[in-house]
C-alpha cells in the first residue's frame, strides 16, 4: 500500500511539473524576439501584407496570448504537438524521427562516461596520494573546465586534420548499405567524435565524485572490518566498498540528464548531429515556435522519467532505501 501511494504521489507530482513547464516554455518562447511570419517571408524572398496576415491566422499568432495558450494546451493533453511552421509537418513526426539519434548519442556518452568515470575514480581512491591519482586528479580538472563546443572543435582539429581517422559529420556515410552490420558499424565509426565530446564533461566529474565517495566509504567500519577478516582487496574494493561509493554518483547521473540532453544540442551542431539538438538549433532560428515547444516538452518529459528511474536504481543498489 505504501508502494501504490508512492507511486502515485510521484505521478501527481510529475503531471503538475509538465504542466508547469509546458506554461512556461511557452511563455518564453512567446517572449522571445522575432515573428514567425516575418522569418518565413524573408526565406521565400518577400511576401504581401495580406499574406502575412492570412499566414498569421492559418498559425492563431493574431489571436491573444492567452488564447493561444488555452489553445496549445487543450492540443498537448490530447497528444498533439501542433505543425511545425518551417518544415510544415507534425511537429510528433519530427520529434520521432529525431529521437533515436539523440537516445543513441546521450546513451552511449552517458555509458561510457559513467563506467569509466567509476573505474578511474576507484583507481585514484586506492592510493590517493599517488602519481596515478593525482593524474587522474589533474585531468579530471582539464576535462571539467574545457567547454562542450571547444572539445568538440579540437577533436574535429585533431581527427580531421592531423589524424584523419573518423568522420566528423553526419551520423552516416553517404554510400551506406542501409542496413546489416555494415551499417552499424558506420553509425559506431560516426559516433565516435560525437559521444567523447560529450563525454568528456561528465566523465570528469563521475571521476572526481567517485574518488571521493570511495575515499569515504573506506574509511568506514564496515570496510575495516571486511578487511580485519582477511578478505582480498578486490573482493573489499569492488563487493563492499564500491556499491555504496557509487551511490552518489548514481544520483547524480540521473539528476544531470537534463545538462546532457543540453550538450547534446551544442555537439549535434559542431559535428551536424542529425538529433533533437539539431532540430532544436534550426526551429530557433527560424522562429518554429510549436518545434520548439515540442522539443522542450520531450526533453522535460525524458529528464522527468530519468529521475524516476535513478530512484528506482537506487533502490535496486541499496535495498535499505525502502519507499515511503
């Protein structure tokens, strides 16, 4: 009975915040300087006032805001996202066809970042005042403090000029197969640069938390007890210390996903990503409000559904965590 009431205060609570975001987003976005129209007229090459104001009301820009607003949110709860004024297609369509590319990048970034984040920071742990720690300490530094985009640059500097040994645009060739496993090693051998661009940032920070979340759980009692049996140090280090040390890293993997899926926007841009980042880039620029609003939706949704899921994680690491 205490699960079922959990469950359902956290769905009350993530229906009230969607809520909440999808006013305020649209608030912004409507905010913003710029009119659609006018963004759409000077692409064709110009067009006539009485255009411009059927444009208007085709789209219900001329009706008030808070009209407009009534209207987008009666459409969001039956599931529909509008049309986008650019690309003039379901703004759902869109955000589908882009979706698995941005999941494919955020995935494998975050994947990779985590295991190996944990493992140096374990390995910085085990003698903190060591050469190998303090490297490890060091480049955590540089990582953390280097910008997405100028990562992303000097990697497209390094691995297109100096080492030309992967693609830095697109997410396939152009004479792919389209399908079998020669394509999904292209997809792999394009998702290199992109996934160690955004990696990078939160490997660093996944290090340094390890590090220091192991250096504490070391030093408890439970550890020195293991220890005082005569157990191995790999068994002490990897069975007892590292499942609670990894506890605070977990949660802040799943609390950073929303930073993630903001990166993902500047490095699908640098390498031309063709993901939710990309589509959000060019519906800003061409003023695609319900493109926009859709994309900001879904990520507020995946960010909602990834901290449920660092709840459950938790309590699939640490049984102790009981639900309330």
């Amino acid at each position: 009975m205490n699960v079922l009431r959990f469950i359902a205060q956290r769905l009350l609570q993530a229906f009230l915040l969607v809520a909440a975001v999808v006013v305020l987003n649209f608030a912004l976005v409507h905010a913003a300087p710029g009119d659609p129209v006018e963004t759409i007229a000077g692409a064709s090459g110009g067009m006539s006032e009485e255009l411009k104001a059927e444009l208007r009301a085709s789209y219900g820009l001329d009706k008030p805001l808070p009209v407009q607003l009534g209207v987008y949110l009666s459409r969001v709860v039956q599931l529909d996202l509008g049309y986008s004024y650019f690309f003039n297609l379901p703004v759902s369509g869109l955000i589908a066809e882009r979706v698995p590319a941005t999941l494919l990048l955020v995935v494998c970034s975050v994947l990779w970042a985590f295991l190996a984040g944990t493992a140096l920071g374990v390995l910085a742990a085990r003698k903190p005042n060591g050469w190998l720690s303090q490297t490890i300490t060091v480049l955590s530094m540089v990582g953390f403090a280097a910008p997405v985009f100028w990562s992303g640059m000097m990697l497209v500097i390094l691995f297109a000029a100096v080492i030309p040994i992967f693609p830095i645009s697109d997410m396939r060739s152009v004479d792919a197969s389209g399908g079998g496993w020669r394509d999904v090693l292209d997809v792999a051998h394009h998702l290199v640069l992109p996934s160690v661009t955004l990696g990078l940032v939160y490997l660093a920070q996944y290090s340094r938390l390890a590090r220091a979340s192991m250096l504490e759980v070391l030093g408890s009692d439970f550890v020195r007890t293991a220890r005082a049996k005569g157990l191995a140090e790999h068994v002490v280090l990897y069975k007892h210390a590292l499942r609670n040390a990894v506890l605070p890293v977990i949660t802040v993997l799943g609390l950073q996903f929303g930073n993630v899926m903001a990166g993902a926007i500047l490095v699908e841009t640098v390498f031309n990503w063709p993901g939710l980042g990309r589509l959000a880039y060019e519906a800003v620029l061409r003023r695609d409000y319900p493109t926009v609003l859709g994309v900001l939706l879904f990520s507020s949704v995946v960010v909602l559904v990834m901290n449920q899921l660092t709840d459950l994680a938790y309590r699939l690491v640490d049984p102790r965590i009981k639900a309330r």
